[in-house]
C-alpha cells in the first residue's frame, strides 16, 4: 500500500515537471521570436 502511494505522487510529480518543462519551452521560444524581431 505505502509503495503504490509513494509511485502515485512520484508520477504525479513528474507529470507536473513535464508540464512545466512544455511550458518553459513555449515560453522560450517565444521570447527568441521577440528577440529576432527586435
């Protein structure tokens, strides 16, 4: 019980790592586009 527990929140850590990594991506390459323009 406790390890299925432990795997559950370190899954769910690790989705909301990617979903962030995704986010800083598009961030970035925003802000390249904004340099590029400048």
């Amino acid at each position: 019980m406790m390890t299925t527990k432990k795997n559950i929140q370190t899954k769910n850590l690790s989705s909301q790592k990617l979903r962030m990594w995704k986010l800083l991506r598009k961030s970035s390459i925003k802000q390249k586009k904004l340099f590029e323009n400048l």
